[in-house]
C-alpha cells in the first residue's frame, strides 16, 4: 500500500512549528533576520573572502599556485617555523607560570599574594607590544642592561630574533592563561586533596596526582586560548623579531609592501585553520566541563602550601611579577626623560606630540561608538536567544562568538577585500574601523547578557504580558533596564580592548586617520622610544581606568566577562 508522504506543515513538523513560532512576533523576527545578515556579512564572508583569495579569486581561474609557492619558498615555510615554535614555546612557558602563580594565590589570603594577582594582570590594560617595547629600553642594541653587560663585561647582547618574540608573547599572554588556570584551581573542590594528604602522600605528589588533573579543564583552556593568540601575534614580530618572519607581519608586509593579496591570504588561512579548530574544540567539548566533585566536604578550604612547594610558587611569583613590574616601569620612566638609558633628564617634551593627541582622540571616538554598538547589538542578541525561538539559533550564536576567535590579521585583510569595491566600498572610512570594532567584539556582549537573561526569572515577562504591555513594551520596559548591567560590562570591556586593538585595524587606517595602538607601533618601529612611551602611557592610564570600572561592575551585579 502507497504510504502518503506529508509536508512539515500536513503533519505540525517541529520545523514549521518553530519557524511559525518566529513569526509570531515579526518585529523581533525581522531584527533576528537583520542581525543574521550583519553576522554573515561582518563575520563570515571576510573569511570566506581570506579563503577564496588564496585559491585566486579574482584572478581568473581557482588555482593552487599560491599554496605552490608558499610550500616551495623557504622563507615562507620559515614564518609557519617560526610561528608555530614561538606559540608552542610560550604556551608551555606560559602554562607553567599560570601554574605556579596560581598555586600561590589561590592558597594564600595574604596581602603579597593579592599584590602578586595585580601586577599578573598588569599586561591587560597595554598594548599588546608594549613589551617589546620595555626589552628594547633594557636590552635593545643600546639598551640599559646591554650597555651594562658591555662596559662591564665587555658582552654583546641583543634582544631582537625569535627570543625576543618568545619572551614579548610570554609576558602579554600570560594573564590569560593565568586567568583561566586561577579559576579552575580556586573553583575546585579541595576534598580529595585533603584526603590524598590525610592518607599519606606528599604536596608534590597531590599536586601532580590531583590538583592538577582536576584543573586539567581550565589547564587546557588556557594552553589552547594562549597558544591561537601567540600564533596570531602581529605586533611583536615587527618591533622586536629582528627581522625574522613570521605569519602574522609577513601577511601584514605582503598587503602593504607588495600589495600581494593572493599571498597574504594563503598566509590568513594556516592562521584560520587552527583558530577555528581550536575554537570548536572550546565550544563542544570542553564548555560545559567543571572540575566541581559532588562528594567531600564542598566547603572545605584548600590544603595550605607546605613549605618545599610555597619556596618554590612564591620564587618564581616573584620574579616574574617582578619583572612585569620593571618592564612597565621602564615605559613610564621612558615617557618623563629625554632618552632614557643615556639622557634621565625630567621632560614633558614626549607629550607634546600633536599627532599623538589626535590619534589617540581618534581612538577614544572610534571605540566609544564602537563600544555602544557592541554592547547594544550584544543583549539584544542575548535576549532573542535566551528567549525567542529562532530556527538556527545555535549557528548563530557559533558565528557570533566565532568573531572573537578569528586573528585580527584574517580579519583586516577580509575587509579590505570585501569592502574595497562595490556595493559597499568602505574602505579608508572610520565607519570601516568601527564596524571592524563592534562585530569582532560582540560575542562579549552576548556572553554577558545570556548570562545575565539566565537570572531573570520569566514570571516578570509573563506579568507585563498578562497585563497587557506586550512583546516590545515588555523588552523596553522590563528586560533592558535589567540588561543594563551586562550592557555597561560589554560597553567597558569593549571600549577597553578596541583602545589597544591593532592586528586588523592597521589594514584598514587610511592616510590622514590613526589610531592610537597604531600610532605607538609605528613609533615604536622608527625608535622613537620617548614618544612611544608617553602615549603608551597615556593609554595605560585609559585602560587601567576602564578595568577599574568592569571590575566595579562585576562586582555589583555578578555578571562576569
């Protein structure tokens, strides 16, 4: 007997349901449609657009040629070397230290440990090369330590090369990786420590044996997230690779200096594909693992340091926060002298630069904008999810948060390629910038505001509704002035990362235009270290203001970024 086959909509399918559901409500429907359209178009097609360059899109014919000569040009397959070697050695050199800074303040109350967890975050608030920047004072060809070591010692020593890069990428990314790991271990229930020591084993061994596995989580997080960022390190190489390629800056050199886009994006593309594999491993296996143990005594305190392991975690927590703490120093010293190793007379001099002051203005405008419409897109975003049914609302929210994973230098280039043409030329425009800006950050909007939605109990909705105000009245009346916490959260930390942001926006500054972060790196580039410092100064300022005012935040309302 034939078997009658039924559309979705003969048989009330899921699928026709939900899509009826979503246009229930057209207003919000449309806005979703909208907001989908802007995620393909400011998130995906510049990947896309990095993808299909590097097969010559554009050129003619789709070929491998561009892939043919990357794999048969040493000095290409040289940056892939030096890349992949400098991340992989500053994520281990960065995990270790996460460890062992973590271990000692997470358990210890003491006022030193809480100092030590400041100045561990002190590289947060600067431009990612701005220690680059410090070593070239200290250890550059005329640098304050080599000088030493050479009327001393007569030794020659110079930072610039591969370890110069390694080092910069440690000190920068480390308080991510620290974050990540602190984390886990504070939010680990300490029970089976207590037991592994009530039982006999040593600190040393309950460290390996337990504590560490049951961080492995926040461990591998952190390994992963510092090991994509140093991967896709621009600014660095430039300032104090000495001339040694690596992926980032010879992509950035190939746009600029040859204008060999084909190139460039076959460089993009080994920065994507770890990215993005990465990025997934992240969302689908390892979000929702915790290291909480539902047996033992969950409010126990952790075990302290014995005395071996305390030596050994406040030994290294103090060097190196130390040598943070130098290194920013230098900077600020740097900006107040004449030139600073050879002439420390007091000078104001390095903050009279007028195209200094305005590209930093510039900045200030750029991200406040770009910073509103991050915050704004990003709850609006977390309400419709958190709330609405939207068919393929997990792609979307894949492709949102895809943005901030992304290297910056993929980024710049896709949109140089997307928007240097019709119908939407936008290249050499500030909107550019900001549109740059808001759709690589607002992931962290909708990130706080799903987490925030997530407190807000639904009865309140189904008050306003039951009562009459209605699906729009209810979101303006109701749910934004409860969102308002994760919009000023998304807003600050925004604001707070696009004034130091620089991978993609240098592809997109235009004669006449600059930025800030931009600006310093040039500087930096021609050895103006004077000025370099006094504006880095000047942004350090900025910023530390701005974490001052997100960690406010957070604590008044518990919404965490």
């Amino acid at each position: 007997m034939d078997t009658e086959i039924s559309s979705p909509r003969q048989r009330g399918h899921p699928w026709f349901i939900n899509l009826k559901k979503f246009w229930s409500e057209p207003g919000f429907a449309i806005l979703t449609v909208i907001l989908a359209v802007f995620i393909l178009l400011f998130i995906v097609s510049p990947v896309f657009a990095v993808l299909l360059k590097s097969f010559g899109m554009g050129t003619g014919a789709l070929t491998m040629d561009y892939y043919s000569e990357f794999f048969s040009t040493s000095f290409y397959l040289k940056s892939l070397l030096n890349s992949i070697s400098a991340a992989l050695i500053s994520t281990g050199i960065v995990t270790f230290l996460s460890i062992a800074v973590s271990l000692y303040v997470t358990r210890s109350q003491s006022f030193v440990a809480k100092s030590y967890r400041g100045a561990a975050l002190l590289p947060l608030v600067a431009p990612p090369f701005i220690f680059s920047l410090s070593l070239i004072i200290l250890f550059g060809r005329n640098g304050i330590i080599t000088q030493w070591l050479d009327g001393m010692f007569g030794l020659e020593f110079s930072i610039y090369g591969f370890w110069g890069v390694v080092i910069s990428q440690v000190l920068g990314y480390f308080p991510i990786g620290y974050m990540l790991v602190e984390s886990a271990l504070r939010n680990m229930n300490p029970s089976l420590e207590h037991a592994s020591g009530d039982l006999g084993a040593n600190q040393w061994k309950t460290l390996g044996k337990i504590t560490i596995p049951l961080a492995k989580s926040g461990i591998i997080k952190a390994s992963l997230l510092v090991f994509v960022m140093a991967l896709a390190d621009f600014s660095n190489p430039l300032i104090i690779g000495g001339g040694k390629p690596f992926l980032a800056s010879e992509a950035y050199l190939l746009v600029v200096g040859q204008q060999n886009m084909e190139q460039a994006a076959v460089l993009g593309v080994f920065l994507i594909i770890p990215s993005l594999i990465i990025f997934i491993f992240q969302t689908y296996f390892l979000k929702d693992t915790n290291t909480e143990m539902i047996s033992g005594e969950s409010g126990a305190a952790n075990a302290p340091l014995t005395k071996s392991v305390k030596a050994v975690v406040v030994g290294i927590s103090t060097l190196f926060t130390a040598f943070i703490i130098l290194l920013f120093a230098m900077v600020v010293l740097g900006a107040f002298v004449k030139i600073i190793g050879i002439n420390n007379t007091f000078t104001l001099e390095h903050f009279s630069n007028r195209n200094g002051w305005d590209s930093l203005y510039t900045s200030v405008i750029v991200s406040f904008i770009s910073a509103i419409l991050a915050a704004g897109i990003g709850i609006l975003q977390g309400y419709l999810f958190a709330r609405k049914t939207i068919p393929g609302k997990k792609v979307l929210e894949f492709l949102t948060l895809f943005g901030l994973a992304v290297p910056g230098t993929v980024m710049g280039i896709g949109y140089i390629l997307i928007f240097n043409g019709p119908p939407l030329f936008l290249t050499g425009t500030v909107l550019l910038i900001v549109l740059n800006m808001t759709f690589r950050k607002i992931g962290v909007g909708l990130e706080a505001s799903i987490s925030k939605m997530h407190q807000i109990d639904t009865s309140m909705e189904e008050a306003s509704n039951d009562l009459g105000g209605g699906p729009y009245k209810t979101f303006g009346k109701i749910i934004v002035p409860l969102l308002n916490p994760a919009f000023i959260a998304g807003f600050v930390y925004t604001f707070m990362t696009a004034m130091v942001s620089i991978s993609s926006v240098i592809f997109l500054i235009a004669p006449g235009t600059n930025l800030a972060a931009v600006y310093i790196l040039n500087l930096a580039e021609q050895a103006k270290i004077g000025m370099a410092s006094a504006m880095s100064f000047i942004l350090i300022v900025i910023v530390i203001s701005c974490m001052g005012i997100l960690k406010w935040i957070e604590k008044r309302t518990g919404v965490r970024i």
